[in-house]
C-alpha cells in the first residue's frame, strides 16, 4: 500500500514523527495463543451502585491471580466524585505491591490514570511501598513487551488475511481448562504495574466522560505517556465507544476510531484496546472497523477487543477479530461491568463465556476456566446481582 492511501491527517501531521522512532520487528502471535485481559476488578466493578469492600476487592484480585491470568485492571487513579467505586485504588495498589497475589505465573497490575495528577499519586504509591517479590515484567506475548509497538506500515495483501481459526477436533470439547498452565501457585510471582489512559471515538462522549473535545484529550495523554516512559512504565491505551456511542449513535467514524489509535501508538502507548463501551457492535461493523485499522498501517499486534455484551454480541464480535488477526481481548469475570456514561451498557463479556468459546476453537489462552466460573459465581454473590456468564453457570452445574 502506497502512503497515499493513508488516511491524509496521519500522513501529512504525523508519518514524519513516526519514521523518527526506532522500532524493532518481532515475530506476532501464534494463531493458536490469544492472552486475556481481565477487567473484573476495575472496569467490572466501577458501575456497580453499592459500594464494594476494600475486602472484597483484595479477595476478588487474590482468586483472579489463580486463573492463569498474565494481565488484570486493578483500578483507577480517578476523583473519587467520579467514579466512587475506585475510591480505594491507592489502597488496592499498596496491597498488591506489598502482599502480592500467589499466582501461576507473572501478572501486569493495571490502573486507569485519567490525568497527570493521577500519574502522581500512583507513583507516590508506587514509591512508598518496598515489594515483597519483585521481578521483571511479566510475559504478556511473545515479544518483549518493552519493544515499542510497530509503527503504521503498509498491510499484507488482502488474500493474505488470517484463516479462520477452527478445532479439528471435537468443536464443543475443549483442549484443556488451562490450555499448557499448571495450576501450582507461586508464593512469590514476579509482577510488574503498568497504566492506562483514554480518549473517546466522539466528541459527545469525550466531552460527557472528561468534560473536553478529542484533541484535548489527547493533548492530556501526552505528558502521562512521557512520565509513565521515563519511568519504565508500560501504558495502555483505550479508545472508547469505538463502535457506537450513546450520544451520537452506532455510526461512528472507523477512520476517526483508527486517527485516535495511531495518535496513541505515535505518542507511546504499548498497545491500544479499541472498544464497543455501549455493546452496539455488530460482526459487519467489526468488520469494517478492523479493516480501516489495518488500511491505516496499524498492526494487529498494537490492538486489543473490548466488547461489551448489551445486545448478546460479543462472542461473535470476538470471533470476527480474531480470524481478523487480533490475539489479545479483554473480558470480565462473570460478564460483571458497564459504563457510568452510557447509559443501558450492560456488562463486559464474561471471561468464562470468551474463553470457553476460544478453547472450543482450538485457541490457548492459559486461563482455568472453571476456576474462572466458580469467581463468577462468589463475586456475583458477593455483589448480589445475577451471574452473566453462560458458559460459567454450565460448567459450574457439571462440578
């Protein structure tokens, strides 16, 4: 693909300073190997109108660390007004760092910054609390995750797009509940934190959730991705209602959604996780938003799905990016989310139901899942509300 196919704002404003940066190939992901983001402890629990127990956080975190997860949202450096469910954040972040987890295997710690004075308070945090185990970052894909992601560049040919990924064997049999990860915890595990910021698809929604347009909230992102780097600090990227949004409508911008994630990945972020926060996404419209990705250079390793179930279609949503090439998804536990700005969003999709169905196509994703599905069911418990994982309640009645 030539550049000038690109679109024209990121060829003509941005390409000069992305051909500056030094980038190094890495080999991409297996096509049987996915990794799961878990968002249960932050994003799964910030809607919810009662407010959680420090406790029940902490235990919460503890459970998940025994699952095979390598990534879990923790919380959230936001005003308590905001969002007070993550009022605790500062707490739930010394715990991990001076009692962390037993897990199966290293884990990245994620909280949500929302500006650079969140970035000073997780720091302050950060620094005053001396690790009982630290290690080096988790592995969280086959490439070193301090390699900058891949600049835009020219996509394969289309007749060369990923197969479908299918099982040869059985479809409804799984290859095993944790897919090549023993179930030995560690007293010990190496962790690591890492961050993570926004920006919204529209301007309705960027200036309802953070009260600016778009570009002012990208211009915010720049100095905590220039902190959070001079700090070692992995950072993730978020572009919400990437797929529909409550104020504007499903029709959102592909070529808009693909500008944000490229401005992202240009001003450092590791990887971005595009998002259908109010759950109208459909296969099509996946389709379609996964194409200008790539038509704008962005490679399928820089990306993340994040789908919200509203209208139950998530799963297919999930299986469209994943013969599209994508290997990385987030997913909550027991379907547990939703959105203070969007109205009617219904939770995330559930870890157990995402990871059921990757297993059931022959995918590893390191996860127990009936681990998983007896989580779903305590925190569902705990938080009285009805358990939105399928697959989750039919393992359980198998047990």
């Amino acid at each position: 693909m030539s550049l000038s196919r690109l679109h024209p704002r990121l060829l003509n404003t941005r390409w000069s300073r992305i051909c500056r940066r030094d980038f190094a190939a890495t080999a991409s992901r297996t096509a049987e190997e996915v990794r799961i983001v878990e968002v249960g402890p932050r994003d799964g629990l910030q809607n919810e109108k009662t407010t959680i127990p420090l406790s029940t956080k902490i235990e919460l975190i503890r459970r998940l660390a025994g699952t095979g997860i390598r990534n879990m949202e923790a919380g959230s450096f936001v005003p308590s007004k905001w969002v007070p469910q993550m009022a605790n954040s500062r707490e739930v972040l010394d715990h991990i760092l001076g009692n962390p987890p037993a897990a199966t295997n290293p884990i990245a710690y994620n909280f949500l910054i929302p500006n650079i004075k969140g970035l000073h308070n997780f720091l302050t945090v950060a620094d005053s609390v001396t690790p009982k185990a630290a290690g080096p970052a988790p592995v969280t894909s086959p490439e070193d995750p301090k390699l900058p992601p891949t600049p835009p560049s020219t996509p394969p040919p289309e007749d060369e797009e990923s197969a479908p990924i299918t099982s040869s064997q059985d479809p409804n049999e799984m290859p095993s509940s944790t897919s090549g990860i023993g179930d030995e915890l560690s007293a010990s595990p190496q962790l690591s934190t890492e961050i993570s910021l926004f920006a919204a698809a529209t301007e309705a929604f960027s200036k309802a959730n953070t009260n600016c347009t778009i570009a002012e909230s990208l211009d915010r992102c720049r100095p905590i991705v220039t902190l959070a780097k001079s700090r070692n600090l992995r950072v993730r990227g978020y572009v919400s209602v990437a797929l529909g949004c409550p104020y504007e409508g499903p029709d959102v911008s592909p070529a808009k959604v693909a500008e944000i994630t490229a401005t992202l990945l240009e001003m450092g972020a590791d990887e971005v996780s595009v998002a259908d926060t109010t759950g109208m996404g459909t296969a099509p419209r996946t389709n379609e938003l996964l194409k200008a990705l790539s038509t704008a250079g962005i490679a399928n390793k820089d990306i993340a799905l994040h789908f919200h179930d509203t209208y139950g279609q998530a799963l297919v949503n999930a299986v469209v990016g994943l013969e599209h090439g994508i290997r990385t998804f987030d997913s909550s536990v027991g379907g547990l989310g939703g959105c203070p700005y969007s109205k009617g969003a219904t939770g995330n999709v559930a870890t157990e139901d995402l990871v059921y169905c990757l297993h059931s196509l022959g995918v590893k994703t390191g996860v127990n899942v009936e681990k998983m599905a007896e989580i779903g069911a305590w925190i569902s418990k705990e938080l009285g509300r009805t358990n939105d994982s399928r697959a989750g309640k039919a393992l359980l009645a198998k047990l």
